[in-house]
C-alpha cells in the first residue's frame, strides 16, 4: 500500500515538475494565429437589392371621362401594338362623329350641285358668246348697207340695239358663272370646315378606345370593368386603365450602398438571383449608375429632401440581363451581385490580419530606444496618423517575434484583401485572433496558438454592400 503511494506521489510531483516547465516556457508569449502570404485569385463583388423591372413600361391612362364598358385583356395576357385593350363609354362622340359625316354628305352633294351649276353658266356664256358674233356681223353688214344708203335709218338702229343687246346678255352671262365658281368654292371651304370638325370628333372618339402602344405583357390594372375613369395625373386614383410592360428588355434596379458605389461602372458583369425562382441565376451587366444619393427611409433624393437628419443613403444601379426569361414578372424581388473588380495571381492577406496603429506607439514598444521615441514625438505637436499594416513574424534568437509593417492594398473580397506593396509571398504573418492584435505589441515574442486552425484564404472572395 505504501509502495503505491510513493508511486501517485511520485508520478504527481513529475505532472508538476512538467507543468511548471511548460508554463515557464510558455511565459511571455503571445499566442496568435499565424499564416503564410500566397498568391490567389480574387474577384471584388458588391452585393445590392432591388426588384425587377422591364425598360420600357407605360401606364395606359384614360383620355376620356365615362365608364369603363369594356377590358379585352387581363393582367399577365401579352399583347401587339395596336390591338385594342379597353373601351370607355362613347354613346356622345359616336353621335357626333354620324352627324359630322351626315353634315359632311349634305355639304358634298351641294358641292355637285354647284358644279352643275357652274356648267350651266358655262353653256350660258358660250349661247350668249355665238348669238354676239351673229349680231356683230349683221350689225357691220347693217352699217355698210347704211353708209351706202341702201338701208333705212330705222333698220340700221334695229340692228344696232340688237348688238347692244346680246353685248349686255353676254356680260351677264359670265357674271353668272363667276357667281357659280364663287359659290363652288364657297361650299368647298365649308366643306374643308366639317371635315376638320369630323377630325376633332373623331379624335374624341378614339380617346375612348384604349390601345397597345407596343408588344408588351399587362401587369396591373387598377380599375374595373364598369368603374369610372377620368382623366388626371399619372398614377392619380381613376386615371390609369393599366399598366403594359416591354418585357423583351428585363432589368434589375437595385440600390447600392454608399460606400461600394465608386466602385461600380458601366458595363460591369453581374449575376442576378431572382427570389421567387431559387437556383436560377440570369447573367447581365450595369446599364445605368445613379449619380443621385437616395434616402434609403424614403428613397427620395437628397436634394429634394428637407430634413437635416443624416441618415444613410444609396444610389441606384441598372443591371439589364442578357437573356430575358418568361418567368420573370415585373416587381419580384432581386439580389444583383456585382462583379468590381478580378485579379489573377496576386498577393493577397485576409482581411482581419490588417490593423492600425500609431506610429509613435511603435516607437514606443520594446527595443526602440527612448531618446528615438522622445525626438518622434518632439518632432510633432500634432497626434499621428495611424497606419494600416501587418505583423510579420520573424525569427529572432529562436524565437518568433513580430515587427509591424505598413502596406497598401488594392481591391478586397469578403474574407481576403490584395496587397500591393509591404509584403511578399513567404512572409508569415499575424493572421489572428482579432483581440490578439488589437493589443499586440511590436517586437513581441509570439508562439501559434494550437487550439485554432489558422483562416486559408479561398480562391476567390465577394464583398458585400
């Protein structure tokens, strides 16, 4: 029995011999996780909401006041341009466009008959013309027979009157046919009058009947058959009979966060995930980039608002696909993920190995001497700027110590970041944990915590707005 326990006791005070040895070791250091610096893929995508919408749409509004008699379509039937989609009621203008066409008949037929008229002037003119030229030549035969003094004085003066006469009958004539042509066109200027009034009611007329104004798909009608309809304001209650969209042309409105909208440029590629059709994604680019901040609480433009809360805004992003589906209905909820930016074989870190940091408290950490950090800060009266950088982790004496190392990065993903300058494929660097760094010390002895597994950078990463 004692024998046995000399044997616990012995194996206890080895457990603790041990312990105390590894806790010695391990005094002083800073457990971090640490990673290599490699070269990856990376894609920069931001990631927007919206809904879909066609790009060519149009409220068909009423142009005429009455009840609607009568809808030829319904909400999700396609139509043709042209094609006749409601009626409004029209007993009044279809009575005044008759009885402009009767007016128009009447005035017509006077027309005719002025022209018969102008004919008979006519055939007037030339009887007068024919019995002027007989009367002319007995009247100069008369005047011979008369200076020969082979004819009385009596029946020289009868043929005279007689010349007079059809001279008279003549004139009359043509001033007969001048008063028909004159009232030919008379007639036809009352005439070219009616018409135009046919023209006004006839208008009258078709601003009772609705039709297509292109190839569309009808996605709302607000009002019903038999309702009254007046005429208003877009989107005023009564005014609009339905709405048509052109839906050969789909796009994704979508709202960008500020801060990702530099970012973002025409012509950009895009994948767009439609929430009412899971597993489909339509490919397309940006179209249309907002240069208008939107409220995001109201969506109404920031130089049309006037409350003075900040508040975050957004812009307005256009992404038109490339294959238009049958599926997609105008309104249905959409996520559009952007692509930015794509590099290949590039140097990139994970983004929480980044960290800023005061140049003078580096100056201050240990193996920097105090007179070097007394001339820094004497150096300035002004605080310093932080710097983003890393810890790089290197050997010194056997053992891993980390120095800080400013960098500058170009795009970023949603778990990676490039760096452009600072760093090189190799170096090991702090990749972790975030409390770790945040109070991580330059020149401080650090060892790998175990218990974690160090983040690998994947092939390719998004961010989101």
């Amino acid at each position: 029995m004692k024998k046995t326990l000399l044997i616990i006791g012995a194996v206890l005070v080895l457990a603790l011999v041990v312990g105390l040895t590894v806790v010695r070791a391990q005094s002083g250091f800073t457990k971090v996780l640490i990673g290599t610096v490699s070269k990856e893929n990376l894609v920069s995508i931001v990631s927007a909401t919206g809904q879909i919408k066609p790009k060519t749409y149009v409220n068909v509004g009423a142009n005429a006041m009455g009840r609607v008699t009568r809808f030829f379509v319904n909400e999700g039937d396609h139509v043709k341009k042209g094609q006749i989609v409601a009626t409004i009621e029209n007993v009044q203008q279809e009575a005044n466009v008759a009885a402009q066409q009767a007016t128009i008949s009447a005035a017509q037929t006077d027309i005719n008959s002025y022209i018969a008229a102008e004919k008979t002037a006519q055939a007037n003119v030339d009887h007068a013309q024919a019995d002027l030229e007989q009367k002319k030549l007995d009247y100069d035969r008369a005047q011979a027979l008369f200076q020969a003094q082979v004819m009385s004085k009596q029946d020289f003066d009868g043929k005279k009157a007689a010349y007079d006469l059809d001279l008279a009958s003549l004139a009359q004539a043509k001033a007969s046919l001048a008063q028909a042509y004159a009232q030919t066109a008379s007639a036809r200027g009352h005439l070219q009058t009616q018409q135009a009034d046919l023209k006004v009611n006839e208008d009258l007329l078709n601003r009772t009947i609705a039709v297509a104004p292109f190839d569309g798909i009808v996605t709302n009608e607000p009002v019903r058959q038999g309702e009254m309809v007046v005429m208003g304001i877009q989107n005023a209650e009564g005014s609009t009979l339905m709405t048509l969209a052109d839906m050969s042309v789909i796009t994704a409105e979508v709202k960008v966060d500020e801060t990702d909208i530099v970012n973002v440029a025409n012509g950009q590629e895009a994948d767009v995930a439609v929430d009412a059709l899971p597993g489909k994604i339509f490919r397309g680019h940006v179209t249309e980039v907002g240069d208008q901040a939107l409220l995001r609480s109201s969506g109404i433009a920031t130089s049309q608002s006037t409350s003075g809360v900040e508040e975050a805004k957004d812009f307005k992003v256009v992404v038109t696909l490339d294959i238009p589906s049958d599926d997609l209905r105008p309104g249905l909820s959409c996520t559009a993920k952007i692509t930015t930016a794509k590099k290949d074989d590039i140097v990139a870190i994970p983004i929480q190995a980044l960290t800023m940091r005061d140049p003078k408290q580096l100056l201050a950490s240990p193996g920097t001497s105090t007179s070097t950090v007394s001339a820094a800060t004497s150096s300035s009266s002004q605080p310093s700027q932080q710097v983003q950088g890393v810890f790089v982790v290197n050997k010194v004496a056997g053992k891993d110590r980390v120095h800080f190392v400013q960098v500058t990065t170009g795009i970023s993903g949603s778990t990676d970041i490039e760096v452009v300058t600072g760093l090189k494929t190799g170096d090991r660097i702090v990749t972790g944990t975030y409390r770790v760094l945040r109070d991580l010390k330059q020149n401080s002895p650090v060892k790998q915590d175990t218990t974690l597994a160090a983040p690998q950078s994947s092939s390719s990463s998004s961010s989101s707005s």
